[in-house]
C-alpha cells in the first residue's frame, strides 16, 4: 500500500511547513488528488491516520479533493472522452491528459500564536 508512503512524505511536508511558520498547531491538510493519480482516497485517509504522531499536526484534519480526469487533443485542443475513441472527434488527432493524474498539497491550516 503505497499510500503509507503518500501519508508519510506528507506528514513531513506538513510539519517542515508547521516549523518553518512557528505554528503550534496543524489545523487542516488539504490535497488535491488526480483520478488518475494512483492514489485510494479512503486508503489514504487510513494512513494519514496511522502515520500522524505527536506533534503540531496530531490532530489535523486531513481533506482530500478529487481532480476530475480531463483529456484534449494534442493537435487542436478539443476535449477527448476516451470512453468514446481513442482520437480527437474535431480533428483526428491524439489525446493527452490535461488534468487528473496529480497529487498537490493544497493548503496546510495553521494556528500560530492563537490563530488560525
């Protein structure tokens, strides 16, 4: 389960930021997730839980995002559904994934100093 992996680069991410910013307390993680990101929500979720040690981001609320999957054409920039073709229905030619296959940190919720 790769995502224990996912879980724990951005549990270090999350707590360079934490230190880096003087912050007591990590309130909130947001991701954004790609459908096509490789990436389980849920099992995500779950890791987040078991990887999350004592420290500024112990009790944070993990929220994910989910990225449709979007895919043009290469030739004239046309939305391709793949569920339809493998081509371009405008021009024939060949689709490339505009969107779907990331997995961004958002946005880390901070308390420093007593707020938010």
């Amino acid at each position: 389960m790769h995502e224990c992996s996912v879980a724990a680069a951005l549990l270090e991410l999350v707590e360079a930021q934490a230190r880096q910013h003087g912050a007591s307390r990590v309130v909130a993680v947001h991701v954004r997730i790609g459908g096509q990101a490789g990436v389980e929500h849920e099992l995500l979720r779950s890791a987040w839980e078991l990887v999350r040690e004592p420290g500024p981001a112990a009790d944070a609320r993990l929220a994910l995002h989910a990225v449709p999957v979007r895919w043009t054409c290469r030739r004239c920039g046309a939305a391709v559904a793949l569920d339809v073709a493998l081509r371009c229905a405008a021009c024939g030619g060949a689709p490339r994934l505009a969107s779907g296959d990331e997995l961004l940190l958002e946005r880390i919720e901070m308390e420093v100093d007593g707020h938010v």
